[in-house]
C-alpha cells in the first residue's frame, strides 16, 4: 500500500465509519466536513506514528493536510522521496 491508500483507510475507518463513498484523492477534507480541527490533530498523531515523520506547526495548513493527495505529497517531501499516487 502507499501512503495515500495508507492514509485514506486510515480515514475511512476512523472518521467515516466506514463510508468510503464520501472521499477520493482530491476531496477537500474541512469542505466535505470529513475533518474538523480535532480531527486534523488527531490525523498529525497518525501521521507521526505510521510514517515516521514530525509534522512541525508551521506544516499545519491546508497545502499539506486538505486531502488525501496533498498529504501522500507532503508525506513524500517530509521522506525525501516522491511516490506516485
């Protein structure tokens, strides 16, 4: 699995209970209301743990955390490495 796939059933589970029929690479996150500002939090400590990477504050905006697309991309960059989607 990469990371987007990693990521998504992370939510899938967690925050959709489920319903994979709400999310797809590119859905935004706070618009489609899958996350709130708990949930992003919550999501960051998922992150730390499964990827092995710090997620620093600065890092928390939209660009990095707003979907599954940008989040597999930040994922790559904070790996030094770029993983196709």
């Amino acid at each position: 699995m990469n990371s987007l796939e990693i990521v998504r059933a992370h939510i899938v589970e967690n925050f959709l209970f489920g319903d994979d029929s709400r999310i797809g690479p590119d859905t935004d996150f706070m618009e489609s209301g899958i996350l709130d500002s708990t949930g992003v939090l919550e999501l960051v400590g998922f992150l730390e743990e499964k990827f092995g990477i710090r997620v620093e504050d600065e890092e928390l905006v939209p660009d990095n955390m707003n979907s599954l697309e940008k989040i597999a991309l930040y994922i790559s960059k904070k790996n030094g490495k770029i993983q196709p989607f």
